[in-house]
C-alpha cells in the first residue's frame, strides 16, 4: 500500500510536470500574440479546456504564470537557435549560424506572435516588478552570449577593429525589427535586413 | 435666444474637443507604460477623475480610445521631433536633427514609458484589426519620411553609394532599441546606440 501510494505520487508529480511545462508553453504562445498582459489563469483555462481552479493549483497568481511562460520562451529560443549553433566551430561560422536561425525563427515562426522575446521586452520594459526583471535578465543572458561569440571570431581573425558591444546591439536591433516588419507583413524589410546583416557580418 | 443656444452649443463643442484630447493624451501615456491593453474607458477615468459614462459619451468604446491615443502619440512626435526638425535645411543637416532629437525624445521622454511609437507598434504587431492599421500606417509615414530626408541628403552630395531604404531601416531599428535600452535603464548601451548613428550618418 506504501508502495503504491508512492507510486501514485510520482506519477502525480510527473503528470504535474508535464501540465506544467504545456501551460507555460501555451502561455508563452498566448504572450507572442496577445502580450504577457493577455496572459491569464481564466485565459488559459478556457484555451486549454480546463479548469481554472486546475490552473490555479499549479500556478497560484498571473504573475508565475507569466514567468512561467519567459521560462517556456527561453526554452524554445535556445533550443531553436543556441544548442544547433553549439554545433557549428566557434568564431564566425557559429555566429553567422546564430543569426541565420533567429532569423529563420522569425521568418518562420515557432511562436504564432513571432519572437516571443522581442515581444516581450518592449511590453515590459517600462513596467518595474519580477516580470520585468526575468525579461531584462533573459535578455542580457543573449546580448551576453552574442558579444562572447563576437569575441571568439575576433580572436581568430575575422570582423577586425569591430566594437564588440556595438555590433552586439546592432545585430540584436536589426533582428528585432526584422521581427516586428514580418509581424507586419512586410516582407520587403526582411529581405533589407537579411543585407544589412550579411554586411555586418563580413 | 436663439444667439445664447448657440453660444452655448459651441462651448460645449470647444468643451468637449478639449476633455478629448486632454484624455487621448493621459490615454497615449497610459500606453506607453501599459501597452494599449491598459488603455480602458475605467482606468481613464479613474486617473482623471471623471466618471466612466463621461467617458463613453466622447469614446463609446475602448478601441476608440486606443485609435485616439494613437494619433495623439503621433501629434506629439511630430511636435517634438519633425516640426523642430524642418527648420534645419533639408538634407544631411535635417537628417542628423531628426535623429538627434528621436534620441532625445527617448533619453528625456516625454511620455512615461518612452517612445510611444515603439510601444505600441511592438504590441500590436501581431494583433490584426484597426489598432494595428493604424499603428502600421504610422510607422511606414515616418519610415517613408526618412527614407525622403535620406535621399534629399544623396541628392546634394552626402550619404554617396548607401541604399535609402536600408539607412532607414537601420536607424530606426537602433533607435528602437535604444529606447528598449533606456526603459531597462541600461544607458551604456544608449551611448553605443549614439556612436552607431553617428556613423551610420557620417
């Protein structure tokens, strides 16, 4: 019987888990769209078709389940974007391949809103408390990651006489309003931005 | 009589045209904090201290209140950025201005939550209906202004052998991430946001 409750309870846990991690990643798909604002327990249960009561136990506020859901979007971000990189040699190449797939993630979007990071960080940015510090924090972890991988292609050559921090910001602003010209419909932009970038990284 | 209603029937007239764009105003600063999602006839009038249905009788409804928003952003920018802008002679000289003074419309806002334009057109990007209509429509006038300012610049000697639509493209990126930059209150990045423009127009 001990057994058995145990049992039991593991799989609570792993179930648990599991409506977690598609809550949040709803979430996170509602955010894209709708903003973290349109983020919330009723919102999720009526998509989701449960209860908000059933929500409400694995998330308690709006709140954690916003943080939730900048935990779901950096989950999709770095395995979309920074693990196939990862892949590719350091320098240059892994840094043409970053951007090549941030950009294909906003050409072709995961999330139906587009970058669910760009999204969010111009949401949040004037508005201080958690959800804010999580956007902010989440978004120096990548201007951090870009700018070590500037670094490394300097190091082994290439883009010389470069400020490393300028052409972190500028990769990272071309992107994120390639993003918003795609939300648009303005594909014409893409394309412009795609050149920019290619210049920037040659 | 007759004289005394219409008196009357125009100062309700200017009265009311006042009281619209005194809360289309508070609505474009709600917005640039909030996002338009915050923009509601409630939350106006519990800032201004009048009742809802006053509200409603100007507005009707919350759309309305976030088209009005809209244009009064954009009368605020073109107050604050364009008009001052075209008293410098057209070209190189009008172009810096302009930029000049977006950034500073961003490090000094004049709305809370910092440019407004950047705000709003992030938030509704992906939300199709008339709020994104006119939030796109916005957006491209003041990128087919600079893209004319550019090209007037090209057309007396500077900016040689540079795409328009491209040096559009990117300063209006950069300054939309200085904002981003600014409302986290990451001002070294605001100064690199500074040096990329000054080379992009150099």
């Amino acid at each position: 019987m001990v057994r058995m409750a145990e049992v039991s309870a593991d799989q609570r846990l792993v179930k648990g888990a599991r409506s977690r991690a598609a809550i949040a990643r709803h979430a996170a798909d509602v955010a894209s769209v709708d903003g973290l604002a349109g983020v919330s327990l009723g919102r999720l249960a009526t998509d989701l078709g449960i209860s908000k009561s059933g929500i409400a136990t694995l998330f308690k506020t709006k709140e954690a389940l916003q943080l939730a859901a900048i935990r779901a979007g950096r989950e999709v971000f770095v395995e979309q974007i920074i693990t196939p990189a990862l892949a590719v040699p350091r320098g240059l190449p892994r840094l043409r391949t970053l951007v090549e797939r941030w950009l294909g993630y906003i050409t072709d979007p995961v999330f139906p809103g587009g970058c669910f990071r760009a999204a969010v960080l111009a949401e949040f940015d004037s508005r201080p408390g958690p959800v804010r510090d999580a956007v902010a924090v989440d978004h120096e972890d990548w201007m951090q990651f870009l700018a070590a991988e500037i670094r490394k292609a300097q190091e082994t050559g290439d883009l010389p006489g470069r400020s490393v921090e300028a052409l972190a910001f500028e990769i990272d602003a071309i992107v994120s309003a390639a993003n918003t010209a795609r939300q648009l419909g303005d594909d014409a932009r893409v394309v412009t931005a795609r050149r920019i970038l290619d210049d920037l990284l040659n």
